[in-house]
C-alpha cells in the first residue's frame, strides 16, 4: 500500500469511528455539528464521518469534533479499532464499542470481595479487592497501583 491509499484508508477509519461516537451521543449530524465551535453544518460533518476531509487526521480537528460529542482521544481510537477489527461496520463497531463501555469500571459482588474490571486495547485488567477496606488499606492501594502503573509505562518505554 502507498501513502495515499494509508492515508485515505486512516481518514474512513476515523470518519466512521467518528459516526460510531456521534451515533453513541445519541446526536445527529446537525446536531453535532451545532455543537461544535465554530459550528459546523451537517454537511460538513457528514463529510467528515465519510473520510472526506483529510483535517480529520489532525489532533486539532479531532479534539474540535470529540467535544461536541463529549469524548475523548482515547474514545476515537478505541472506535477507530473497533471499526477496523469489524470489516469498516460501523453499526458492528458500534455494539461492540458499547459492550466495552458496558464493562468499563463494572464492579462484581463476590462473597467477601469485589472484582472491577477495566477494558483495555489488549485485554481487560481486572481488580480483586475486599469487600470492606479502611482509609489506611486504601491509600495502601493507591501506591501498590501507583507502582504498578510505573513498572508498566517502563515496560511499554522497552
């Protein structure tokens, strides 16, 4: 594959990740594109969810479309990968980007312990911890996951 052809490819990925998002908001095109600012028409923003609009592959621009549906970088890439793994199916991506969100942070009851689990690009992340903790186990925890998280970054860096 050339430039041009990653290029266009990259600009549909996130176009219809963009739909999949917009269509998550419970929005319209028009009513995404009022929200916007400067506004844009729906038009525009129809453009933009084909990959016609080569400014959807700038940080600035996305960050602009992300707010006026009130998601994040994080939540485009995910939809972006999503549409990817589902053959460009934007109504496929689209349930599964809200199974993951459905399990995002859900927390189970077990008998004297809880379980959060968090979806992550390469597979959930879960959390086992009991049921009543005090403030001191707590802050215990913190620091455990604070370490954690800075063995991991290490890691990723190698």
């Amino acid at each position: 594959m050339n430039d041009v052809t990653d290029t266009h490819t990259e600009m549909r990925l996130l176009g219809q990740a963009l739909a999949v998002l917009r269509e998550e908001a419970k929005l319209t095109q028009e009513e995404a594109g009022e929200r916007c600012r400067p506004p844009f028409s729906r038009q525009a923003w129809h453009a933009h969810e084909a990959g016609r609009v080569k400014g959807i592959l700038e940080p600035d621009v996305q960050r602009r479309l992300l707010s006026a549906l009130g998601a994040t970088p994080e939540a485009l890439r995910m939809a972006r990968q999503k549409v990817a793994e589902h053959g460009g199916s934007v109504r496929i991506a689209a349930r599964a980007a809200a199974g993951m969100r459905e399990r995002a942070g859900k927390v189970y009851e077990l008998e004297d312990q809880r379980q959060a689990v968090f979806p992550l690009q390469t597979g959930d992340a879960v959390l086992v911890y009991p049921t009543r903790m005090p403030v001191e186990a707590i802050d215990e925890l913190e620091r455990y996951l604070s370490m954690f998280i800075q063995t991991a970054r290490s890691r990723a860096a190698n």
